[in-house]
C-alpha cells in the first residue's frame, strides 16, 4: 500500500480515525462492545457513558467491578472475560499445566493417545 504510515490516518476508506485517544472510541454509540486488548478499560469513571447493548469482554479484565456495577444498573448485559474468551482461557491455563511439569512439544499428545 503507497503511503504506509502504520494506521489508519489518512486511509480513504476510512470513515474517522481517533489517534491522540483510541479509548475515546469506548463511548461511541453502538450495539455491542468489545473491548479485546486493555485491561480496566471500562471502570467507574467511563461506565456511565458508554452507550450499547452489551458489552462482551475480549480481554483479560477490561471491565472493573465498579464499572461493571455503573453497567449492569443501566440495564447493559455484561459478557464476562471467562464466559466470552472462555476458548483462550481454556489454551493458556493448559499451557500453564504443560510448564509446570516441563512437559516438551507433543509429549502431551503421546500422553493422551496412550
């Protein structure tokens, strides 16, 4: 792509682009919320602005209790991080097991087919 600067900042098809504060995004109006990468990123102090029907944590801890409190009074449903990304919980408390034994790439395969 000509003129690659590493965001989205000058990208036609771009409707806006938010550099300076990409948390700014959090209070847009929209149906479901994602957040998937900051951990804490809706707390007591945002919660009451946030504008969706659901909101579904991606990430480890994006939603404080007190965040989560403000939320659920509004009538907005929370998807907790266990619940949603159950999967990749699932993945890393294995890979978790895994090195505590030091278990090596693929003896847990041959553990299981035994």
């Amino acid at each position: 792509m000509e003129g690659n600067k590493g965001s989205l900042l000058g990208y036609p098809g771009a409707v806006e682009t938010e550099t300076a504060n990409p948390l700014s995004y959090i209070t847009r109006e929209c149906d479901y919320l994602i957040p998937a990468a900051v951990e804490m990123s809706i707390n007591k102090s945002n919660a009451k602005d946030i504008k969706c029907k659901a909101v579904f944590e991606g990430a480890n801890g994006p939603t404080t209790f007190e965040g989560e409190e403000i939320l659920i009074s509004r009538g907005i449903v929370v998807s907790p991080d266990l619940l949603t990304n159950g999967g990749g919980v699932t993945c890393s408390y294995f890979e978790w097991l895994k090195n505590l034994d030091h278990v090596s790439p693929g003896k847990m395969t041959k553990k299981y087919e035994e």
